[in-house]
C-alpha cells in the first residue's frame, strides 16, 4: 500500500544526508560500561550555563501553562541595544539552525545555487537541499585559510546566497577584515551573504571581519549568532540572525509564531547580562586552549590555530581509529571523516581537568597505534 504514497515524497529527500551529532555521554557510558566520561565533541561551554539563567528557569516554572511571547519582546529589545540595530532587524530561532532554514525557505527555489564554504558547518547543505536547490562547495586553502576570491568565482545568475562561517567550523580560522571587505565590494548585487558567527564571542585576533560592522555600512549581509556556545544554552536552542530590516521582514514570514519556547527566552535574556558567566568561560577557554596548544605540541602533532573553543589537529594517522579508542576511554571527541579530513580530530577546549584528561589518553591512544603498526 505505502508504495504509492511513497512515490510522493519529494524527491529532493533523497539527497539529504542525516546530521552526524556528537556521541552522547550516557550512549557512551552503555555502550562501554563506563561511569566517567567526558564529551568534548559539540563545543558546549564547559563551565555549564549562567546560573542567572538557571535561576530566570527556575522563575518561570510556574508560568509552563502559558504560550511563549511570539513576538520575543523583551530579548529582542535586548539584543537590539546590545548590538545597537532595530529590533526590526533581528529574527530568533530555535537554535541558528532553525534560521538556517529559515533563511533557505525564504529565497531558494529548486535550481538555484547556494555557495559554501568546505570543510563547514553542514546546515548549511541540509537547508540548500531541503528546498530543492543545489550547494555549491568551495574549498578552503590548504591551511584552512578563506581565499574569498574563489567565492566570487563560483557566483553565477543562479547563486542567491552565499553561506561563510567564521570562524569556520571545524577550521576555527578566520575572515579577515580586508578580504572581507574586497570580497563585500565585488559580491553581485543579486547575492545575499550570510556570515555564521556561533563562535564570534571567542575571537580574539583584531583583524577579524565582524559581519555587523559590514551591515551598518549597508552591505547585503545577514549574520547570525548563538546562545549554544559561549552563553551555554545549547539545550535550549536560542539562536538570532540580524541583517537589514526588509530581507529580516521577509525571513520572519517563514517563523512559525511560537517557535522560541519561554524557558528559552528568559534564560537568553538572564545569560546576556551575566557578564561574570561570560568573563568566566572566556578565561576557561583561553587557558585552555594554551594547554591543548602546548600538549598537541609536546606530541609532535601540529594544531590549526583557533578563534573558537574547539582545535582541529592532525593525528597523521587514521583519526577514526584514534576516535574510537578515545571513546573507549570514555573520551568522545570528532572524527575528521565526517568533514572530509580523515587524519584529522576536532576536540572542544574543556575544562582544565578535562583537557589534561584528553591529552593523557591522546597520548596513550597514539602510543597504542604505533606499537600495534610496527609489529
Ligand atoms: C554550533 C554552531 C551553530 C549553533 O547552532 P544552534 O542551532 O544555535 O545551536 C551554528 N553554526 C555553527 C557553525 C556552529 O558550529
């Protein structure tokens, strides 16, 4: 029976791959009797969320019987005067994932081109097939680097969007202000560029292009931001875009009303004025990216260099095999495979305690497969 009604299904479905998430911790502890496990594989912040936002959770417990603010008011405000935009320029998501797609339903037809960077972020992809259109993939330079010229290259009548992440996810390198800016000046006016900035909050190189400066210069660019990463709300799935109010009004057509849910919304609200829980991940994720740093280094393995919380390293082994045995360790991190860079291991800066962890059984893993292979 189902057959015919399968005949149905839009084609376009075929093409979409499932998203690969990060192992998570209680699969791991079944699947190897484990207790103590550590995950270092979706850049979640370390140090847990703000407490102001657990407390602002905490209040609104007795108000779960009532439907969120559709029009997300107070946050909306809030960000408006952080980033001194209107609010009529900003539209939040449940998770910048969601504007993702958002993004993709408010533009693309079937046909269309939709031009992204590779090794990225793969929403991007999801959301370009999702409607039915074709993503057009553009390498990064062998160190990872962006040549943004080959973005303009790959532009043709039929490209709508062009999907940059920077810092690139899993690259954590960087635009820089320069290129952008050449790159901006040259874009087709038929194009509309999206920048990800998830990581954005963790930049510390002051040659970094931020995508806002561009918008208020009144370039067509739209750029998006998380709560997932340094304000630690991964759970509950905050994410905004802000770009010029006539393309936003448009992408908010595609938002269903209720879409940020209200925990949600008083948590990102508490988070983004908890400028203690901030300077604090800040910190951690400094030093911790330094110890990382140092401990690839006492291996012999060399690093990318990172604006982000996470580091993408070269095992210049099999990396599925270190993956694994990491995980049996009660280690999870990411296998470069799923990025195409099947040598590689991308590892989210963690704890103090968590990091040393890591490099200990990094160490004991290597150690493992280099005896294995010479006898
Ligand atoms: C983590 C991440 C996001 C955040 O997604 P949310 O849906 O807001 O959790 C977006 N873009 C990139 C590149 C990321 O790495």
């Amino acid at each position: 029976m189902s057959q015919e009604i399968l005949k149905n299904v839009r084609g376009t479905l075929e093409r979409i791959k499932p998203y690969s998430p990060g192992k998570p911790i209680a699969e791991v502890q079944r699947e190897y009797a484990l207790t103590d496990v550590i995950k270092l594989a979706s850049n979640e912040n370390p140090i847990g969320a703000s407490h102001k936002a657990q407390e602002a959770i905490r209040e609104a417990l007795s108000e779960l019987h009532l439907y969120p603010d559709g029009g997300q008011t107070l946050l909306k405000q809030a960000l408006a005067k952080r980033f001194s935009v209107s609010e009529d320029m900003i539209v939040i998501g449940n998770g910048s994932d969601e504007v993702i797609t958002f993004i993709c339903q408010t533009f693309l037809e079937p046909g269309d081109e939709v031009v992204v960077p590779t090794p990225s972020f793969s929403e991007y992809d999801f959301g370009t097939i999702l409607m039915g259109a074709n993503v057009v993939p553009v390498p990064l330079n062998s160190d990872f680097s962006y040549d943004l010229n080959s973005f303009l290259d790959a532009i043709t009548e039929k490209t709508k969007i062009v999907f940059l992440c920077s810092p690139n996810n899993p690259t954590g390198t960087y635009i820089r202000k320069q290129e952008f800016r050449q790159f901006i000046e040259n874009l087709p006016p038929h194009v509309l560029v999206i920048v990800d900035e998830a990581y954005n909050e963790y930049v510390e190189a002051s040659d970094y292009a931020q995508g806002l400066d561009f918008l208020k210069e009144g370039f067509n660019i739209v750029v998006m931001r998380t709560f997932s990463k340094l304000f630690g709300l991964a759970a509950l799935r905050v994410g905004y875009a802000i770009g010029p109010a006539d393309i936003i009004g448009y992408i908010s057509r595609t938002r269903e009303p209720f879409n940020v849910n209200h925990l949600a919304q008083v948590a990102a609200l508490a988070a983004l004025e908890d400028v203690e829980h901030m300077k604090e991940s800040l910190r951690v994720n400094r030093e911790g990216k330094q110890q990382i740093y140092e401990g690839l280094a006492a291996l012999n393995l060399s690093y990318i260099p990172t604006e982000t919380n996470f580091i993408l390293f070269d095992t210049k082994v099999d990396a599925k095999q270190v993956f694994q045995s990491l995980l049996k360790k009660g280690v999870i991190v990411r296998d470069g495979g799923i990025f195409g860079l099947p040598t590689y291991i991308r590892v989210s800066i963690g704890t103090a305690e968590q990091n040393e962890r890591f490099l200990r059984e990094l160490a004991e893993v290597l150690a493992e497969l280099k005896t294995n292979a010479t006898v």
